[in-house]
C-alpha cells in the first residue's frame, strides 16, 4: 500500500503539484462521498412536492433521463480525471484541456453553483429537523436551523479526511437502508395508486400538451443527477485515483439514480390524495404520507434518516467546494490565495477554504429568507451553474480531442470517445435551456427571470475579475497541456521506433 502512495505521489509531482493530502480514502468511501452528495433521499423528499405540483406523478420518468444524459458527462468526466487526478475537479481539468482562462471561468461558475447547492441542501432539511424535534415549520425556523446545520458542517469538516470518509460511508449505509426499509414497506403496505400513475398526465400543460409541464418539473431529476463529480474533487486523497475515481464517479449513478427512482415510487404509490398534492392543497405531502404510514413516532425515526442524509450532504458538498477554492488559490487565480492555499498541518484539510464557503453558503440562506419561493431559486441556479461549469469541461474536451488530445489514463473510451462526447454536449445544451427556459408569464420579471439574473452576475462578475485582475498571469502551473502530452507521446513512440529499427539493421 505504502508503495501505491508513494506512485500516487510521484504521479502528482509530474503533473506540477506537490502532495498535501492524506490519502486515506478508499474506492467505497470516494464513492459514499459522491453517493451523500448526490443523495437519493435529499433529492427525493425535498423536491417531491414541487414535483408533483409541476408535472405530476410521470415526474419520476425525469430522473432516468437524466442519469442516462448525464452518465455520457461521466464518462468524459473519467476520461479526464484519469489523466489528470488532481484536486479541485472541473478547474484543473479545464486548465489541462484549454487554459488558465477557461479554467478560471468554470472554476468560479462551479464554485458558485456548489457553494448555492451547499445553502440549498440545510433549507431542504430543515423541516425535518423541525418535525423531529417538534417545532412548527415557518420560514424563520427553517432558516435558523439551515444556519446551525452549515456552522455545524464547517467545523466538523475540519476533524480531516479521514472524519469526512467515515461520515460519507455512514451516510450512504443510513440513506440505503432507510430508502429501502421505508419505500419498501411503502410499496408492500402503504401502496394507495396503481403504478399506472406515473404514466397519467392530470391534464397537466398548456395547449392540450403535457410535455410543458414535464419539462418544468424535469428540474427535479436534473437537480438530482450530479454528485459524481465530486470524487474527483477530492482525487489527491484517493489511492490509485486514475483507477479508483472514474470507477466511483460511475457507481455512484449506477446505484444512487436507482435508490432515487425507488425511493420516489414508493412515496407517489403512497399519496392518500394525487389530486391535492398536485393542486398545492397538500402543502407538504411527505409528512402527510409518512404520518399515515408510520404513526407519530415512527415518522420521526424516519425524519432522523432523512436528517442523517442531508447532513451527509452538505458535509460532501462542502468538501467539495473547499477543494475547488483550495486548488484556486495553490495557482494564485483568486484573491487571498495565500490564507486559502493553507493545508491545516494537524488534520490535512484547507480549513480557510472550508470557513469561506460555509460563511458565503450561510449568507446566501439569509437572502433566501426575504425572497418570496426562494428555495425553489436556489435550486434552479444551482442546478443551470452546474450544467454550465460540466459544460465547459465537454466543451474543454472536444477542443482538446481536435487538438490531438488522446485521453492517457487507466480509463479510456477509445474509438468512442468522440460520440460520447458530442452526445453529453447534445444533452447538457439541452437541460440548461430546459432550466432557463421561463415558465411564468404572469410573474414579474425578476422572479420569472431570477435564474437567468443570477447566472448573469455570476458571468459578468467572473469576467470582470479575469479582465481587470488577470488573475491566469499570476500563476506558473501547468495548463492547456493535454494535447501536448499527446503529441509528445507520440514522438516519444515514434523514436523509439526509429531506434528499433537502426539498431536491428545494424
């Protein structure tokens, strides 16, 4: 093992970095860390209801249609990740494929879509907190909760790599078992709907057409489809992360989408009444279901997982966009680079990092408070940066595919790898205008218009620092190389040919 580290290791160093990290995380537990920040049941019973208030029960279908979209992501993902294990994730492998420019923009898209992700998650959770403890749900609760919930995170993510493992692999071992357990008592003797449900439209739409109202609430499988990613953020404490992270970014669709498509069946099988559920006269359609099913003190147990999930959730999330702001600041590409750079000496982790993405996360909860359906924003935005930031990483690679660039780590897609690609453009294109796309006439224009506003600031702001700071000239490190590895490679093949040959003519 010790040997592994010290490849893994000198694999970092030719790749311009120095090791920082405690490698101690395993292939299950980068997996777990990627499963809790997807999180089938985070994704499941937060947005249910707006769900089902938007499309219906054939909502579940948005989940599979975006697993398979994004498992085409994946792949490239792993493609590059394999090649460059590094950690920060979609900034270092957009600085490899293009450049430092490109990079810093995706970089700061992606951090401020993970950085919402991390508010959004603790204001999904805490109404469960609420009803476990036996509060009323009201929007200043919920926001004070969300508020301990994130200062709770920061601090225990500082313990080190090694805590933040073992709460991932707790947090999946608690969502699978209680998505299992509850669903499956659900669909055995909750069961209240034919499965034909989930193929009625409800005279949902306009204009006599359903696929309106599909698309609107497609956000919810869109939302729920991203995570993987994550474990390449934390590739440098991964052993044998070539390997290891493309096989954990693919397990966790391949088990977290199935977990999410169960877990919602068995809640939409279970609702008393469809009809006030999507109508909005249900108002919070999970505790109405786990009430009925559970009883006062069962529905709290199954409250205490629920909470257990998000709490796992926002743990990963926030790792993950420690490490982003982390490898920002290792290239100086953004202000303070010398605070936020700092590995902590005792517990290996970028505490300054970790302390500003909690305190801008917090921030953005106490915004959401004074703005009316502010969850649902939050989501929307999260969920359109995400697209963009992946986007930018396909885009990275197609470019680098006509430059030459011929993927060079232990995953590779060979002949493939140019369909795949174009296919997760295709998709990706596709799901961030189906999330800006507005919905609302009848609405004012900043709440119809609020996702596309706030992806607008985060562009413009992102391009004024690059204008004014330039902050890619501040920085030596390694960028826009992966062709050149290519065409080294190439030559290097190439003259040991010619050696060959000279030296069996001779």
């Amino acid at each position: 093992m010790q040997e592994q580290y010290n490849n893994d290791d000198e694999q970092l160093k030719a790749l311009g970095y120095t090791p920082s990290f405690d490698r101690s995380m395993s292939l299950w537990e980068s997996f777990a860390l990627g499963f809790t920040y997807l999180s089938p049941v985070v994704g499941a019973y937060t947005l249910f209801a707006f769900g089902m208030t938007a499309g219906g029960p054939p909502f579940i279908w948005s989940y599979l249609i975006a697993a398979i979209g994004q498992m085409f992501v994946c792949l490239i993902f792993g493609e590059v990740v394999s090649q460059f294990p590094i950690a920060g994730g979609l900034y270092p492998w957009t600085r490899r494929l293009v450049g430092p420019r490109w990079a810093w923009m995706s970089g700061w898209i992606y951090m401020w879509a993970l950085i919402t992700t991390v508010a959004a998650v603790p204001v999904g959770g805490a109404p469960f907190l609420a009803y476990l403890l036996g509060f009323t749900v009201t929007p200043f609760n919920t926001t004070v909760i969300a508020l301990v919930l994130l200062f709770a995170s920061t601090l225990f993510n500082q313990l080190g790599t090694k805590a933040l493992a073992r709460v991932a692999m707790f947090g999946f071992i608690c969502e699978i078992a209680g998505a299992l357990l509850v669903s499956g008592y659900l669909l055995l003797f909750g069961r209240l709907n034919s499965p034909h449900v989930i193929l009625e439209t409800f005279n949902l739409g306009s204009g006599g057409s359903y696929l309106p109202a599909f698309l609107a609430a497609a956000l919810v499988g869109m939302f729920c489809c991203y995570g993987f990613e994550a474990c390449g953020d934390v590739a440098e404490e991964t052993p044998n992360p070539s390997k290891a992270i493309p096989k954990a970014m693919r397990m966790t669709i391949y088990i977290g989408i199935p977990v999410t498509i169960y877990t919602c069946l068995g809640l939409i099988l279970a609702v008393p009444d469809l009809q006030a559920v999507i109508t909005g006269k249900d108002v919070d359609p999970i505790n109405t279901i786990l009430t009925r099913n559970f009883g006062e003190i069962g529905s709290r147990v199954i409250y205490g997982i629920i909470l257990i999930s998000h709490i796992s959730c926002i743990l990963s999330l926030q790792a993950a966009v420690s490490r982003l702001i982390y490898a920002y600041a290792r290239d100086k590409m953004i202000a303070f680079s010398g605070v936020l750079s700092k590995i902590s000496p005792k517990n290996h982790v970028p505490s300054a990092a970790l302390i500003l993405a909690g305190v801008i996360s917090a921030l953005i909860v106490c915004i959401g408070f004074f703005i009316q359906e502010g969850l649902t924003i939050i989501v929307s935005f999260a969920s359109v940066g995400i697209y963009i930031a992946f986007q930018m990483v396909i885009v990275g690679a197609l470019f680098a595919r006509f430059r030459g660039w011929r993927p060079a780590g232990q995953f590779k897609l060979g002949h493939w790898g140019w369909i795949v690609n174009i296919l997760a453009l295709v998709y990706g294109v596709a799901a961030t205008i189906n999330i800006l796309w507005p919905r609302s006439p009848d609405a004012p224009w900043y709440m119809n218009y609020s996702v596309l506003l706030s992806l607008t600031i985060v562009l413009v702001t992102g391009c004024l620092y690059l204008l004014l700071e330039k902050p890619h000239r501040n920085s030596n490190a390694p960028a826009g190389d992966a062709w050149h590895i290519t065409r080294q490679s190439k030559k290097n093949v190439k003259k040991d040919k010619v050696t060959n040959l000279a030296m069996n003519e001779e």
